[in-house]
C-alpha cells in the first residue's frame, strides 16, 4: 500500500487492493482490505486430523488428499469500479 501511495496513486480511485486471508490488521488499515476468508480454524482442524491419522495408520486416506473449505469475499473500501463503469 505503501508503494503504491509512493507512486502518486490511489487506493481504491486508481488501483483495486485485494488480500487473501482476513486477518489483522485488514479491517484496522486506511483503507480497509477486501479479503478473501478461509476459515483458518476449520483448516487447521483438518490438516491436524490428517496428521494424526497418518500418525497412527502410516498411510494417507484417498478423500484426504484434497480437502474443500468454502471461503467468502469480505467486500470494504480497497476495491473500487473500473473507472468510467456504473
């Protein structure tokens, strides 16, 4: 953000700001990040049980190579229109 105020531009008139993850600071910084959340917890979880299982088994189960967690746009002040759209 810092580099983009550097080169005279403006979040969000000239350039869109997104970050994965919304964690602290997103919400605390001028302006507020638009992130896309994952559930960091429910990811934790998983790769924790993963691991205990292959622990205990030594081998990994089929369904648990990939594991789907639903995440969410978290829309604020970062992100703006195309200039000249509605």
């Amino acid at each position: 953000m810092s580099a983009i105020r550097r080169l005279g531009k403006s979040i969000p008139d000239d350039i869109s700001l997104i970050c994965f993850n919304d964690t602290f600071p997103c919400n605390e910084i001028e302006p507020p990040l638009t992130c896309i959340a994952a559930p960091a917890e429910a990811m934790g979880n998983a790769a924790a049980k993963i691991l205990l299982n292959w622990m205990e088994s030594g081998t990994l189960e089929d369904d648990q190579q990939i594991i789907a967690m639903p995440e969410s746009l978290v829309e604020r002040r970062s992100t703006a229109s195309p200039a000249g759209t509605t």
